[in-house]
C-alpha cells in the first residue's frame, strides 16, 4: 500500500513540477511577438491559467506526503542515520520546512493571481511564484534522490 501512495505522491508532484515551472517561466520570460519555436510556445502560456492546479496539486501533494511520513520516518529516516548520511537527511528536514513555508505561501500566492490581475501586484506575483517553484523544485529532487538512496521496502 505504501509503495502506491509513493508512487501517487510522485505523479502529483511531478504534475505540479511541471504547472509551477510552467507558470514561473511565463511570467518571468514572457513570450516575444512573432517567435514560433518551441521555447516562445513555452513562454507564451496564459500564467493565470495555472493558478488553480498549482494550489490543488500543491495541497495534494502535501497531504499524501504527510500520510507517507510516518513510514518514512520509521523505515528510511533510521537507515540514513545508522549510514551517516547527515547531507540526506538534512536537505529532507529543509524539504519538510519548506514545504510548510509553501503551504503558509498559498493564501498570497492566490490573491496575487486572483483576476483581474493587477499590474501593481506584477512583480509580487512574479516573486512568490518563483519562491513555490524553488519549494517544489528542492522537494521533488531531494525526494527524487532520497528515494534512490533508500526507498521504501515491500
């Protein structure tokens, strides 16, 4: 059972990797006229759009990792210890902070993006959309690598 709420836990974070970074590199390098490649169709997204599945999968995501963590914190968190990987299992304690950070963040990121935009608010919006994409971004990696080092056991 543990092993299919962690491999839930990782399409909805990947799911959110992907709508926040989405979202962060259209509003921090908007699309330029004219430009049909790959990166200026990247770059051209409606960034409002995505508001509602980055807070969606965002709360998703973290709640299914707060039903996981008790296993975690049984199976992994000891082996890391006794193994001495003190790297590891700091950036998973930062892992956690930041996420409670980001889920603190989600109020003002909403009314950031609430419409109608308004142009005073730009530059927050752009700020604390690129501070969850960091969140998310050292989330899914330090769980990525994590879990490599010493994933669940069946």
């Amino acid at each position: 059972m543990m092993i299919a709420l962690l491999i839930i836990h990782g399409l909805l974070a990947v799911a959110l990797l992907g709508a926040i970074t989405h979202q962060a590199i259209g509003v921090w390098l908007p699309a330029r006229a004219g430009k049909q490649t790959f990166v200026a169709r990247l770059r051209s997204v409606s960034t409002p759009s995505y508001v509602t599945a980055v807070i969606v999968l965002f709360i998703a995501t973290a709640i299914l990792g707060g039903i996981i963590y008790p296993s975690y914190r049984l199976n992994v968190r000891i082996v890391l210890e006794q193994l001495e990987l003190h790297k590891a299992n700091g950036s998973f304690e930062l892992k956690e902070h930041l996420v409670a950070v980001g889920m603190g963040m989600l109020p003002a990121y909403w009314y950031l993006w609430r419409q109608p935009l308004s142009e005073q608010l730009a530059r927050s919006r752009k700020i604390v959309t690129a501070i969850l994409a960091f969140i998310v971004w050292w989330g899914f990696l330090v769980g990525h690598v994590l879990n490599n080092i010493r994933g669940f056991e069946v």
